[in-house]
C-alpha cells in the first residue's frame, strides 16, 4: 500500500485541525504536531481591544506546548 503526501492544505483543513485540538484557527501563528510529543503551538497575543500586539515589525506571539497523553476509551455498560 503506497501514501500520497499532500504537496498543499487548504484553509479549510487548516482550519479543522485547529478546531480538532481546540485551538482559535484565527490566533494560531504557528503548529507543529510531534507524533511523541504532543502539540506546539504559537499564539498571536492579543491586546484587552482585541488587536494583535506588534513587537518592532513582528507579531508578539506565545508558544504553548500542549503534551500528548493517551486516549482512554471507555465502553458504554448499557
């Protein structure tokens, strides 16, 4: 069985897999997914009106490091 690698994502898939991790697709500045790891992911910072926070001619950012843990799947007794 052969894979295709995708050469492109859309928003839409982009967007999706923000929306998998529980992440606000429109604050994410950057997401990697490491198999062992978990998830990093940069936030832009916001300020209390809502607006991205600039730090010289970049957006000022958070990287938050999300860890992988297993998933437990329970079976419904009924």
């Amino acid at each position: 069985m052969s894979t295709t690698i995708p050469t492109a994502i859309t928003t839409e898939q982009r967007r999706a897999v923000c929306r998998a991790l529980g992440l606000p697709a429109a604050l994410v500045f950057d997401l990697r997914l490491h198999a062992r790891d978990g998830v990093q992911v940069s936030l832009y910072v916001l300020d209390r009106e809502g607006r991205k926070v600039a730090h010289g001619e970049q957006p000022l950012t958070a990287t938050v490091h999300i860890p992988l843990a297993e998933e437990v799947i329970t079976r419904d007794a009924a």
